[in-house]
C-alpha cells in the first residue's frame, strides 16, 4: 500500500512545518484515509518516527486485517487513555489536533490526560492533504459515481403519476445496498411538486402527480468514497416555465463545467453559474453554493461558493450543483460529479441536456 | 404544543441553577428536542425572557411550519453570524454551550465573533433534560419499536440458506423508508457465520450457510426517535454450543430486565447480566456495555455499564443488549427497548426465549 506510506510522509511534512511533535487524528475519514481503517472507533497519533493506531476490542479483528504501517493498540477504556498508556505523547511536547472534529469535551478530557502537553488547534488538516486524488481514488469515485447513475437508471419507471416519494427512496436505499456500497453517502431526497422548492425536502408519503417537478438527490459510499448526484424529472410533460428552468439550471452548469481549469478561485467558478441564472432572472431562487469537494466526506473542500478565494487544485474531485427554487410551484437541481484535470473538467457522472419527460 | 413550552422552562431553571445569562443550542437532537425543528441545520439561543431559533434559507418554509415558541432568524452567512445580529448576546453575558457538541474550532469562531462573552462549557445539559420521557415521547419510540419489530418479521422467509448479508440489509433499509420512518437509526448489521463474532459487522456479499449464527441490528427513527433492536437467529440447526450461548444471552438479558427499577445504578443494571455471563464460563466474551438510554438520539446517556454510578430515572427509555462473541465461531446478541415504570421494565419489544432456527 504505497499510497498510505505516502500519505503519512506528506502529514509529517506538515507537522515539520508547523514545528510539532506529534499530531492526533481523530476525525473518521482523516483516520480512514490515513491507516484504510473504515470501523467507526478509532485514532492516530503520528510522530516523525511513530505512527500508532487505537481502536477497541470490537475492531481486533477488522484493524489487524485492515491497518498498514500503523502499529495498533486496543483500548480496554477510552481510546484516548489507550493512547495515554502507549506512552508515546509526552509532557512539554507540542501535538496538533484537529479542531474541526474535537469537542469542547474532548479537548477538557485531553488537556486533563496529558499534563504538560501543548496541544496546537489545526483546522482541516487531512482534509486539505486529501483533497488532491490519487487515481486509484479517482477510480473509487468513478465506481461510486456508476452506481449512482445505475440506481437512477434502474429507478426510471417508478416516476410517474401515483407513486409515493418514499417508496422512491426505499428503492434507492435498496439497490444501494445490493450493488455493494458500504451505504448511502446520506439520506435520499426525493422531494416532488411543490416540495421540490425544498432544497433538503426528505420523501413524504406524497404522491407524484402529472406535471410534477421531481428532485431526486443521492449518493453511494464505494469502498468509502462518495458519489453525489442530483436529477430533476418531469412527471409526465412539464409547463413552459419549469422546461425553461431546467434548462437554466442545466446551461448554467454546463458553463461551469466549462470553466473549471486547475487552481481556478472557488468564488470564480461559482459566478460563472450564478451570473448566468441572475441573468437569466433567477438570481433569488439560487441560495445555495455552486458546489463542493468531494471524497471521504461527501461534503468537503473547497465549497465552491460565493466569497471563497481559495484555488481548486489538480486532481480534486468537486460537485457542480446549480438549481433554482420557486416557493410553491417547484424547484430544478441538476448535480454531477467531476474531476479536475489539467485540460478541464473530467466529467463522472452525466445529466441529460433536456428535461427527462416521464409518463 | 405544552411539552415544549416545558421543555424551555426546564432549561432556564437549569440557566438559572448556573446563573447563566444564557444558553446556546447547537446539537441537532437538542434544537429537535427544544423546538421541534427537524432539519439539518439550526441553533438556538435561550435566555430568561427570549427564545431565538436561527436557520438558514433552505429551512425557511420548514421552520415556518414546526417551530413553536421560538422567534425565527434567517441567517444569510452562517448560523453563529446570525445570532450575533440578533445582538441578544451581549459582552460581559455569561453563556452556557453544549460542549460534547461544539468544537475547538467552532469554539474559536465563538470568541471571535462574540467579544466579551464568557463563554461556559455544560455537557449534555439538553440530553440530560430529555433521559426521563413524557408519555407522547413513548408513543413514538412504542411506534419505532413496532416497525423494527414488523420489519423482522417481513424478512424471516428470507433468513436460509443462500441469501447474501447485504441483501437483507437493503431489505430492512427498503422497509424502514416504506412504513414511513425518518431514516434507520443507523446502518442496519446484518453477519452471519464467524461474522457474527464482529459486535459491528457490517453487511457483505457473504451468503448464509447451514449452521450459521446470524446477527441482525437495526432500528427505525420514527418522528424522530429511534428505536433499535439485535436479534440473532440460526441458520437450520444449531449446535449445541450455540444453542447454549443463545440461552445464556437471553436468561442474561431476561434477568437484567427484571432487576429494572427506577434509580438502579447503570453498573448494577449491568453487573446482572454480566455476572450471570461470566458465571456461565463466557465472560471474557462480552466485552460492550448492557445498552444505553434511547430517544431522538439512538446512543445516548445513561450509558448501561460497568463502572456507571449514575442512576436510572424513572420514565427512562434505555436498551439491554448482552451478547457473547466467540472468534471464529460466532455470536450471539438480543437488543430490546424498555421503557423504565415505577414498577419495572415494560417492554416496547419482544425478543424470542429459545432461537429461531429457520430453514
């Protein structure tokens, strides 16, 4: 597993930078990206010459399966007294810490364990070092992308008139399962009518009627990456304005994907959508940002949204989500995945052009 | 809505125990709790004379239709900003936050943004409030109860010889969603054979054999309570031994059921299962707590085992899970929900005595 190695090389170079002498990680994905551990209890302490896992007993089997390069300790109480009895973090050192995952709590507990210690609050760490893919990543992304579209594909004669939404997302769950992901990459949304002006609604037990927008918002996690897609249908043909919508939605995020370039500013990409849907005089019924990365965490750096300075480097795998939301008549999100490549957008996931009219 | 006007005035008397000026609510089952809201992303702010529930626009319909008793803010950065222009926190206030919830990074965005205030750590002082149940509260874990129960009952005829893990699990995902729950209360286990013996096995493409011990975990949120059950079932015939680690498990169980009684100390609850396990030879094979409390959090306080001096309150809805698991062999785990009456344990499931051996 030359990737993993790799991967601890780059957070000890981080740690020389910022002069500490160990770092915590503690946070599920960084812990998953860092050891390939996917249990749900475990964290790293990581040195310039150590590297040690902690997990309980219920993962004994599972970590010493799973975990490389990692020297592994099971708690019999907290993990991070498991830690504390390694011995490995010492009075007087200076440790970072992930502060976008430890609590409050966690840190008094922290500070009373380890007497003498320094602890250095470090936002998103090994986030940052794993938001530029490897492409055996990107080919996890890709699989989890398939799946999506498969699933959607699989799911197109349910949308028509009579069906409950729920009955939708129960299917969507189903086949998420049965093609293999480890699970959802979160809660579908399946959200028809007038509820598909919610941005988040979650399935009622609504029925879909003929001329209904609906908005199908899903995802699967393969081998722990995630896929998040985003379709709108029309049940049965569509009026006028919601056809004009879709297609709004749709050119606003095909000039996006356009646009994407290595090191292009978040804030920048995101105008090239919203620009066009202001122009287009939907500029109120988009409130939410353009996109988002995209891996071990179905939402994670960079949010590709208004004011974000910060650059889109090579080889992040982001989301390009634009919609349009009118309060009581409906609302279009068209959302695919994408890697960024040298010459552009890598596309991993495709929309269709034009409405999809089903009856 | 009269629980949840309860609800707050329970809080400021816990402010006012703490002479705090006021209370910040973050965690979602907290915000769920105080005002009903069941969206993803909201807060709260108490104080003795107001109550401010802040979203964002996604929510805005949403919390127009559930929040009582709270004035509504729309935040249009994000929810911290927009309690600070509500300019109800004021410098020199003292302000309790829920500190199992906010971390160190948030934390640091706190005292950025609200200079002069002193800021009070409390753990779990919403969760607290909400251990001891009101009658309408079990209902809805009653009704989750019952769909976990219904639920396995459906899937029975699919328990032989053959079938893959992960197809049982979308199963029981498909129904869940179907009979109209929230969501599962978490990734349902489903491992059959030497899996079984993995207190967390996730679900796989391991297909049930002759013999098997199978392990099935699950539970229903329903209005936001979660209910959450272990049944474990033979394959055919069982052998002796695993007929026998069965009994022990559920006499474990049955007794632990029936020393329940209001205020017991979560290590004595415990030490019945425990003891009777460790007595019967299997001991070191039981290492997890006895259950833990339940409600609109799936795991939360009071945590049932060794060590725990807390005392179980009457009208607490908890679960008792004992479990043996032999490595490579098997395990063996029955998960029940209770509710805690003046009287004892009344049973909001009902797990069987001897196994079910299904062929």
């Amino acid at each position: 597993m030359r990737s993993f190695s790799l991967r601890l090389q780059a957070l000890r170079a981080v740690l020389a930078g910022f002069g500490l002498d160990g770092f915590l990680v503690s946070r599920r994905s960084s812990v998953r990206y860092l050891t390939g551990f996917s249990g749900t209890n475990g964290i790293c302490f990581i040195s310039e010459s150590d590297a040690v896992f902690v997990t309980d007993f219920r993962y004994k089997q599972q970590s010493e399966q799973q975990i490389r390069g990692f020297r592994t300790e099971i708690a019999t109480k907290t993990l991070l007294e498991g830690l504390r009895d390694t011995g490995l973090v010492k009075p007087g050192q200076t440790v970072g810490f992930e502060s976008e995952n430890i609590t409050v709590s966690v840190f008094q507990k922290m500070r009373a364990l380890f007497p003498g210690v320094k602890w250095e609050p470090l936002e998103k760490v090994v986030e940052d070092l794993s938001i530029v893919k490897a492409e055996e990543e990107i080919e996890r992304l890709r699989e989890a992308a398939r799946m999506a579209e498969r699933i959607f594909e699989d799911i197109l004669p349910m949308l028509r008139p009579g069906t409950e939404e729920r009955e939708i997302a129960a299917e969507i769950l189903a086949r998420t399962k049965r093609y293999g992901a480890e699970r959802a990459s979160f809660e579908p949304i399946v959200a028809g009518g007038e509820r598909s002006a919610l941005p988040h609604g979650s399935a009622t037990d609504r029925r879909l009627r003929p001329g209904d927008l609906l908005v199908l918002d899903f995802g699967c996690v393969v081998d722990g990456y995630a896929s998040d897609i985003t379709r709108t249908v029309g049940i049965g043909k569509l009026d006028g304005r919601k056809r004009e919508m879709y297609r709004i939605v749709r050119t606003a995020q095909q000039k996006a994907a356009a646009a994407v370039r290595p090191e292009i500013p978040c804030q920048e990409l995101d105008a090239v959508a919203r620009d066009f849907i202001r122009q287009a005089g939907y500029g109120e019924f988009f409130g939410h940002s353009l996109g988002h990365g995209l891996g071990l965490s179905v939402h994670m750096d960079p949010r590709i949204g208004p004011g974000v300075p910060k650059r889109i480097p090579p080889h992040a795998a982001i989301t390009l989500e634009p919609g349009i939301y009118l309060p009581g008549i409906g609302g279009v999100r068209i959302e695919d995945d994408f890697v960024v490549r040298e010459n552009g957008a890598e596309a991993l996931t495709h929309s269709s052009a034009e409405p999809l009219e089903l009856s």
